[in-house]
C-alpha cells in the first residue's frame, strides 16, 4: 500500500482510474480473446452507456414525469412519455448503428521514430442500413469521423506516436458512435495484435560518409548511365522523361527508353563498426541519416552490420531491405 499516492488528492484519484482501467481492459480481452483480421462486431460485444448529455436528458425527463404527476396534466405526460419514448429509440440506435460492421487491417506503412505511424483499419457496412458517425480510436488518439452508406467500405487512419525503432503493437483499439442525438456512447474494443515498423531516428549532425569507390567500364544498373548508348527496350512506367526516345515515338506511336552501357558506377559503403560512435542507437541513427540522403540522390550504397550484409544497390527494396535490418537491429539475436 506504501506505493498508493495518498499525498495527493488528484494523484489518489489518478492511480486508482488507471487501475481501473487496466482491470477492465484485461477482463475485456479475457472475454474476448484475440480477433482475427477481419472480425464482424455481433451484439454482444457492443457495450453502450449513457453520455453527460444523455443523463441530463434523462433527469430533465424524470422532473417532467414527476409534475405531470403531481399537477395531473394530461398535456406533460404526453410530452414527458414522447420523450422517453425518444430517448429509448436512440438508445436502440445507438448499439444498432455498430452491430454488423466488418473490421479488417488494411496494413502500415513504416516511418522513423518521432514521426506517427498509421494504422489503417477498413471497415465495411454490411447492412442495408446506413451508419453514422463511426470513429475509432485509441488512448488519446483518435480517427475522423465517418458516415457508411449501405456496402460502402472506408479506411479510417487511426495515428499512433512512436519514440524508439523496432516494432510498435497496437494490441487493441476501439470503434464507437454517439449517433443519434449523443445522448448515448456506443463502443467495441478489439484485440487484433497489429504492429508496424518504425526505423530509427535520423541523426541530426551526422559526420561526413565514407568516400564513394567508383568502377569502371560496366553498370549495376543500365537506367541510370547516360555515356554510351546501347539501344532501345519498351518504356517502363517510372523511367526518366529524359530517356525516352521521342523520335522513335513520333515515328512508330510506341513509347521506347534509351539503354546505356559502359558507364562508371559508383557506391557507398555503410559499415556499423567503422562509425567512431560508441553509442549503438547514435551509430543507428548515423547510418539511417546516410541511407537517406544516398537514396534520395539514387547513389548506390552497401550496408555493413555484425553477422549481416547487403551488397551496394539502390531503390526503394535496398532501402527498405536496410533500414528494416537498422530497426531490427539487436532483436531477435541480430
């Protein structure tokens, strides 16, 4: 008991919400279990109280019943009944507006650690009804809000800060409604696991990268040399407008590219052991700054780690490939 905040009021309160708190979270995902990907909500699990408004609406009508029976007026217990009976059909509504939809990770997109990570949750309406007001949510972070007309399936981004590399879970969330009238607040929680990957930090300052080695006479990659032309092959989506053969097309009306050979190529080589950090997440951050900055100029580069090494290239899967093995670096014995 000696841990329990009894100094301060508010800290008092504070410490036991959060247990609270914690309790149900843990019964509801007893109950629950773990849901699969694509889970549809069934009325059980659709939990519904009323909001600040609602019990203002309810004590206000709880005033009318008791005039109307005091003074006998047949007039306020009209009104008095109209008003319950309201109350009770958004009540209805209310859990009935979340019964029935169909929730499915759509994936993340990986980000660097300070920067928020995306979940996107797709949810589809079902019904022949339309559904109002949905959002989801988690802790103190939260979605838009949407309408679902009938068969209609929307993404809704729910942002998650993140502040170190590696994997970030996201092992529940919720959807709720306080449609109509926000006189109640309609929630589900579910408890699919979901993850995303978050690379490090940039580093701010880094020190200047290793000196580029250049070869010569031959190309990793025939796109990017521009010294001796080596013919022409179909247009991919993505080449360069400079490489395209606009004669070729004004002739034939097919799009073609121009091939180079013979170039010089040059790369990079990343080695986490010869970076004079001592710091491992500092040195993380150094290769991660460089990786970068060599992606965004279409520069080759190799990456060095202990036990693991990718050969010089670039594009987005040596990127992606690299900055993954930065992330995971340490976990799982690497």
């Amino acid at each position: 008991m000696s841990s329990i905040p009894w100094q301060s009021p508010s800290r008092f309160i504070g410490y036991f919400r959060n247990n609270a708190t914690l309790r149900v979270r843990r019964w509801a995902r007893k109950r629950q279990g773990i849901d699969d990907s694509t889970t549809t909500l069934r009325p059980g699990r659709v939990y519904i109280l009323p909001t600040g408004v609602g019990l203002v609406f309810g004590l206000m009508a709880f005033a009318m019943l008791l005039g109307s029976m005091n003074y006998n007026n047949n007039l306020s217990f009209v009104l008095t009944f109209m008003l319950i009976g309201i109350g009770f059909v958004a009540m209805h509504q209310c859990q009935r507006n979340l019964v029935g939809l169909e929730l499915t990770f759509a994936g993340t997109e990986p980000v660097f650690a300070g920067q928020s990570i995306r979940f996107q949750i797709a949810i589809r309406n079902q019904s022949r009804n339309a559904r109002y007001g949905i959002r989801i949510y988690h802790d103190r972070t939260e979605s838009d809000v949407h309408d679902l007309q009938p068969g209609e399936s929307k993404i809704f981004i729910l942002p998650v800060a993140t502040d170190q590399r590696g994997w970030i879970h996201l092992d529940r969330f919720g959807v709720r409604t306080l449609f109509p009238f926000e006189l109640f607040r309609s929630w589900a929680w579910l408890h699919m696991d979901l993850r995303g990957l978050v690379y490090p930090r940039p580093s701010e300052k880094p020190p200047e990268p290793p000196p580029t080695r250049t070869a010569h006479g031959h190309r990793q990659h025939d796109a990017r040399g521009e010294e001796d032309f080596a013919g022409l092959r179909k247009y991919n989506e993505g080449d360069s407008p400079r490489h395209v053969a606009w004669k070729a097309y004004a002739r034939t009306g097919q799009l073609l590219s121009k091939q180079f050979a013979g170039a010089d190529t040059s790369s990079q080589w990343f080695d986490f052991d010869a970076i004079p950090v001592t710091d491992i997440e500092e040195r993380l951050s150094i290769l991660t700054r460089w990786i970068a900055n060599s992606d965004r100029t279409m520069e080759d580069f190799g990456l060095r780690l202990p036990g693991l090494e990718f050969p010089p290239a670039h594009g987005e899967t040596q990127r992606r490939q690299c900055l993954e093995a930065l992330a995971l670096f340490g976990e799982d014995g690497k």
